[in-house]
C-alpha cells in the first residue's frame, strides 16, 4: 500500500512535469487566438500578431521542450535520446586573412561565427525533426499525462460542490487521477525516441564521422608504435649487436696472437648476445605478450595480474577466446587501469571481472585506491575509450573522490 501511494505521487509529479513541458506551445498558441479575438473586431489585419506568434514561438520553444524532455526521459527511464545536432567545425582563419567557418569566408571571426551558427540553425534536420515533436507532443504524450492533473481538477472542483452529480464526477476525477498517475508519465518515453530520436540519415553521417576520426587515431597511433619500435632497436638491441659484432671481430685477430683476451672478448660477447636476445624478446613482449596469442584473454591477464605490484584476483567465464585484435584492446585497456591505480591512485587491491553475456564482453575493473580518476583529452582514458571504440566498444567510469574507482568497459558481440 505504502509503495502504491508513493508510486502514485511520483508519477502525479512526473505527469505534472511532462504537461508543463510539451503543453508550453499550446499554451503559445492559445495566447495568440486570445490576442486574435481581442484584436479582431477593431482591426483587419488582426490575424496577422497572432500568426507572427505562434510560428516564431512554437519555433523558439521547439530546442529548449525537446532538450527538456530529453533529460527527463534519461533521468527517469535511464534511456538516452540522442540530440543529433551537427556540430559546428572550427574557426579558422586563412592566410589570406579572411576566416573559413565550414560555408564562406568571412573578414572576422566574429561573422564568421554568426554566419555559421545561423546556417547550422537553418540547415540541420535535428531542427525540423525538434519543432515536428513540439507539435506532435501535446496531442500524442500531453493528452496522456493531462489524465492525472485533470482528475484531481475534476476532484476539486465536482467535490467543492453540493450537488449529487458534481461529487459523483468529484469521485471519478479522483479515482481516475489515482489509478493512472503511476503510468500516464510512461508514455512519453516511446514517443521521444520514435520522433525525437536521430534519422538514419543523421545517424549514418554522425556513425562516418565517428569512423573518420577512428582511422585517424589507429593510423597516428600506429605510426608512433613503429616509431618507438624503431627507437627502441635503434638505441637497444642495434647497439648491442654492433658492439657484439665488433667484439667477435676482434676476438678473432687475436685468437692466433692471444688467445686469453680472445677468449675474454668471447664471453663478453656472449653475455652481449644473452642481453640482446632478452631485450628483444621485451620489444616483443611489449607489442603483444606471448601469452596473449599463445593462451587467450583470460590466462595473460592473470598473469600480468601476477607481475602488478597489486593485490589484484582475476574472475572470469568460461571460453572467452576472442578475436586477437580484441583481446589486445581488452588487454592493454586493462593493463592501462592497473598502471593507473598503482601510479595514480596509489591502490593496494583491485579486482578484474570478465564475463561475456548476450551484448558481448563486459569487463569491470575495480580498486581501493584514491579515486579523482578524470577522463582528459590526449590521456591514457581517452586512449582507451578510442582504442574500444573502434570495436564499438564503450568505457564507463565512476571514480568519486576518495575511492573506490570502478571502469567498465564493454565490447558488443558483432565484434567477437
């Protein structure tokens, strides 16, 4: 009985909010026939303030109704709308002088900015797609949150009155306002996502930009890989084998003249040969742990989990053998958290979760470390989240101050 009437005062608030929000045009438009009647038997043209009103309202409303059922919609069903709406390109000014915003060219930045802010407005679907809601809302999701509020007016008012018939419709207004204030709100979950959700258009082009930037990370990303590769047998083993080299060259014009310093540079050279093929197998290692493709998933990081200073335990479901390129991603993004939460963090414990349900990976990462972990342009998070993006993979952070800090990262099923 408790949650009943809890749920019943929370869906009236809800139902509540919705009217205010998509009954904000209506309200618009009774406006400008009321000041149509009042004009109109002084002036002709008194049809003319009302039309002015209602298209330059409803049009001035339509962002600010759909951004705000947009946030209930995510608040209260934990379901994400997405805007959709292009994003303007850089400012940039050419070496003419004159500033490119996406469209023309304008003298300053400040035009350039106007010209583009006034195209975007006009020429994005996301506005058109905002305004048909505004006028869809009221007659679809409006009508049906109206259901409580119009109850409970309907109780107020047939009860504040002595007549038979008005409290009989003072009870029904009350009986009604009870019964579908737990659910009239609902309704405006579908309806945004059917009509204020993305086209397929805009989505595609919003997916190709997406994939855009993606190559653009994987082939910077790539390029600085080989580049520290090539530093790393430049500097390391390249050295080491030219000293080695120059030390059995040696070893050999004195092996007939003296043999003990031949001998002597030999065993130099062996220890030589023994510390380059170790570093070697560390650039290896470094470029993908042998365990990774030699085991899977699952066996490298324990052992990784063995070799971290951290008290770190490892669960995980059985055969999770993946693609390789998706378990090097899964792989490093681990190994990127563990580094965190030793370097950063100052963690003493983690725990490391991998379990594959029908959406695909899920791996969940946990310490008992400081917390503050803060995801910045061009850091190791950002990193990671490019890196599972490619896979359409998504990374999830919840780190308050003081700890604990907990990662989720999720990789759909499309891409195993």
């Amino acid at each position: 009985m408790v949650s009943w009437v809890t749920s019943a005062f929370v869906g009236f608030a809800r139902a509540c909010a919705v009217v205010v929000v998509v009954l904000s045009a209506p309200a618009v438009w009774a406006a400008a026939v009321a000041l149509g009647i009042w004009w109109g038997a002084a002036n002709p043209w008194s049809w003319v303030a009302p039309l002015v009103l209602v298209c330059g309202g409803t049009l001035a409303l339509s962002r600010p109704v759909c951004r705000a059922v947009r946030f209930l919609v995510a608040k209260w069903t934990a379901t994400v709308v997405p805007a959709g709406y292009r994003r303007a390109e850089p400012v940039v000014r050419m070496s003419t002088g004159f500033w490119w915003n996406g469209f023309s060219y304008e003298r300053t930045r400040r035009d350039a900015l106007l010209d583009q802010r006034w195209r975007i407005r006009w020429n994005d679907p996301a506005n058109w797609r905002d305004l048909r809601f505004t006028v869809l809302a009221p007659f679809t999701t409006g009508v049906v949150s109206a259901v409580p509020p119009a109850g409970v007016a309907a109780a107020v008012l047939g009860l504040s009155q002595p007549t038979l018939v008005a409290r009989l419709i003072g009870v029904a207004g009350s009986l009604v306002a009870v019964a579908s204030a737990p659910y009239a709100w609902r309704s405006v979950r579908p309806v945004a996502v059917r009509f204020l959700g993305p086209s397929r258009a805009m989505a595609l082009a919003d997916r190709v930009d997406e994939l855009t930037a993606q190559r653009a990370d994987t082939t910077v990303a790539q390029a600085a890989e080989i580049r520290r590769i090539e530093r790393d047998l430049h500097d390391g083993a390249q050295a080491r084998l030219v000293a080695l080299g120059l030390s059995l060259a040696t070893a050999e014009k004195l092996m007939a003249t003296d043999p003990d310093q031949a001998k002597a540079l030999m065993r130099e050279a062996r220890v030589g040969a023994t510390a380059s093929l170790t570093e070697l197998r560390e650039l290896v290692r470094g470029i993908n742990p042998p365990v990774l493709n030699e085991r899977g998933l699952v066996d490298a990081v324990r052992a990784f989990a063995l070799d971290s200073p951290l008290e770190a335990t490892v669960s995980a479901g059985p055969e999770l053998r993946l693609d390789p390129p998706v378990e090097s991603a899964v792989y490093f993004g681990i190994a990127e958290l563990l580094t965190n939460a030793v370097k950063h963090a100052h963690a003493d414990r983690a725990r490391i979760t991998l379990v594959r349900d029908e959406s695909g990976l899920v791996v969940d990462v946990e310490d008992d470390g400081g917390g503050g972990a803060v995801e910045r342009a061009g850091g190791g998070l950002a990193g990671l989240r490019r890196r599972l993006a490619v896979f359409d993979g998504t990374l999830e952070i919840t780190s308050p101050v003081g700890g604990p800090t907990q990662v989720r990262m999720m990789v759909p099923c499309a891409s195993l």
